[in-house]
C-alpha cells in the first residue's frame, strides 16, 4: 500500500490506497504457466495468416470494429447496435461501470470471484458491496438481491466463477434478476462461457433472447476459448441504449485492426474451436477427479481452471507448485487457482496437489468430508 503523502501529484486517496497491478509471474522455458487461465493451444488456424494481411500499422482502426460487430450480430441473432467491442471484455466491464456509478453508488458483486471488480468499482469512484460465496464457492444470488438498495447501479454475475469454477443455474438467475430494480445494471459475465458443459449454467444470449430484461448486459471474450489474450478483443450484447453508455466512456480506437481480424478469422475456425474446447474441459474434468481423489475439496469447475481452497496455507501450497515448475495464481488466505493447460500439466498438477494435501490440518476446510465421517 503506498503512503499518499509520498506522492508528489495530489492523488485519489482510494486510488493511492489500491495495490499497484502485478501480472501473474512469467514462466520460464521449462514450467509450465498455468496462472492466467490462457489457452494453451496455438492460434487457431487462419488467425496468423490474417494477422500477416494486416499491415496497415499506419492507420488508425475502424473505431466501432464494424466488421466484426457485423457478424457477432448475425450469430447472435441481434442487431449491430446491440453488439460492443472492446479491447478486452474487462475494459467493456470498466466502461459500464464508469457509465453507471458514480461517487456514493454502490456495485454489487460476489466475493470471492473476478479481482477487477473491487477495483472498478474503486476507480469509477463507487462503492464496491461483495457478497461472500457460498460454502460450496457458488454465487449467494438470494443474498446477492439483499444486498440491493436504493443506490445500487451495476451488479456483476460471473458465470462460471472466477477462481473458484462453479456456475450460476439458469433458474437461480432467472429468480435473481426479477428481483433487481428495472433500473439497475445487470452485467452476467460468461468469459468462459464456451468451457461450461453443465445444461443447467445460465446462458447470458438466452436471457437476452426472452427480451424481459433489457437492463441484462451480457460480456464475453475472445481470450480463452478463442485463444487471443495477446490481442485484447472481447464484446458486450446488450440493449443499444446501455452500450451507447459504454461506447460514451470508452477510450477511443483501442481495439486494433489486428485483434479485429483475429476475431473475424478465429470465428472462422468454429470446428477446431470446439474440438480444442472439448479437449480443454474433458482435460479440466480428469484434472478435478484426480485432484478429489486425493482428498482436496474441490468445487464444480466449469471454465478452464480448478480451485484449490488452501485456505491459511495457501502461499506454502503455491510455493511447492512453484517449486515444481508449476507457476500458479495464489490469493492469500484463500485458496490457489489453476489453469487447465498442456497435457502435460495435469500428472504433475496431481502429483504436486497429493503432496502437499498431507500436510493440511485434520478438519482443514479444504479437505473433503468422507462420505459417512
Ligand atoms: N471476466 C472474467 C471473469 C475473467 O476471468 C477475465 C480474464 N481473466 C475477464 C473478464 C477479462 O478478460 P479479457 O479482458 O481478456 O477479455
């Protein structure tokens, strides 16, 4: 935490009290980085080769990605005005935020879920109000629609959920939002929506397709399944009217011409895309198995990582990974996200797990209950 007297500008005292961003540690040649959810596989094809044809770095982009909104519209069966790209969908997420809270307002999120949000909320001069997750590490959404008052702006679902995996059903979201003003900002964010193989998830492009809840916005992403992190291009579906709010705060030409035609070529490649996802949640599925096996409590996992909940050990436990070549996102006191990558990962990640689990106190909250103990 930095002193704000150190500072030698006049600064925001909640925003001189924010921790300075640190990314997740880079993996050198020989581990394996499995802290920021990345898609292990290649682009997928077509992308390089597009990014090859774009060469005009001389010019500014299409501000409005007009192409690319163009055809998410047609998937999705909406209007262009109904789709927003952003450089990332978490720049979409600070735009609304930015576009609907202001000082004294209050943004409402599940806690523990995606590190952005508390700190939007701070940037955009608001409240941050989190509601703990349940004790299996799910959304508390009846406790979610307590929380609302008459200053509430925006909340925020994140389905499934980031680090702890499970989702959010589609009726616990359909009981949710009839309770939440008409008023107020609904931000379901699916950035792993395409991981999800439980029939029961919410699915955000339903919701939106029922038309009863124009105050729903829905983010998505091309950083994991579509495997374009490096790039920055994620987008938001929604009534026209809230993202015109969003495009009214954003930063303007900040998604290049390259991560436009990435998008454009990896919808392209909507067969390997599948494959690639299948691959990536049946990988996820024998990671969770095997983790349970060795008598971690592992919540549902739905994206493409798995939660470890370490609780007060959690820095050691991560330590051993690290140790092991297996750079992990540990959050202190909580517990340690991994991500599904490489095949080869997964022994390891196992091995590494049975080890350390030995040296959890008995009763330790990450350890599973046996069956009739
Ligand atoms: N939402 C959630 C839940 C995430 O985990 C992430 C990435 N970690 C994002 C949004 C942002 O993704 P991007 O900005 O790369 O689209």
């Amino acid at each position: 935490m930095t002193d704000a007297s150190d500072i030698p500008i006049r600064v925001r005292p909640e925003i001189a009290a924010l921790p300075p961003y640190k990314q997740g540690r880079q993996a050198g040649a020989d581990a394996f980085k499995l802290s920021s959810n990345e898609n292990p596989f290649d682009p997928l094809p077509g992308v390089v080769e597009a990014l090859h044809a774009a060469t005009a770095v001389n010019r500014y982009p299409d501000a409005s990605a007009a192409r690319l909104r163009e055809r998410l519209a047609a998937r999705f069966g909406v209007g262009t005005d109904s789709i927003h790209v952003g450089a990332g969908s978490v720049s979409i997420l600070a735009q609304l935020v930015q576009a609907t809270a202001s000082p004294g307002d209050e943004v409402i999120y599940a806690w523990r879920s995606f590190e952005a949000y508390p700190w939007l909320a701070v940037v955009a001069g608001a409240t941050a109000v989190h509601v703990p997750l349940t004790e299996d590490a799910r959304h508390d959404l009846p406790a979610m629609a307590a929380a609302i008052t008459d200053r509430t702006r925006a909340i925020i679902v994140c389905s499934p959920n980031n680090p702890t995996g499970p989702i959010v059903t589609q009726a616990e979201f359909d009981a949710f939002v009839v309770q939440v003003p008409s008023d107020v900002l609904v931000v379901l964010d699916e950035a792993y929506a395409e991981f999800v193989t439980d029939p029961a998830a919410v699915d955000g492009t339903r919701v939106l397709a029922a038309g009863a809840h124009p105050n729903v916005v829905v983010l998505r992403t091309f950083s994991k399944a579509f495997g374009l992190a490096g790039l920055r291009v994620g987008y938001a579906i929604g009534h026209p009217r809230i993202l015109d709010a969003a495009r009214s705060t954003s930063i303007p030409l900040s998604v290049t011409a390259q991560a436009e035609v990435a998008a454009l070529a990896s919808l392209d490649a909507e067969e390997d895309l599948l494959a690639r996802v299948r691959e990536i949640a049946e990988r996820r599925d024998r990671l969770v198995a095997a983790l349970r096996e060795t008598g971690w409590r592992v919540p549902a996992a739905q994206g493409n990582f798995v939660w470890l909940p370490a609780g007060a050990e959690t820095l050691s436990v991560a330590q051993a990974f690290d140790d092991a070549g297996l750079i992990v996102r540990p959050f202190a006191g909580d517990g340690i996200r991994i991500s599904v990558g490489e095949e080869a990962a997964v022994e390891k990640v196992v091995r590494i797990a049975e080890a350390v689990v030995k040296d959890l106190p008995e009763g330790h909250a990450g350890l599973r209950v046996s069956v009739g103990s």
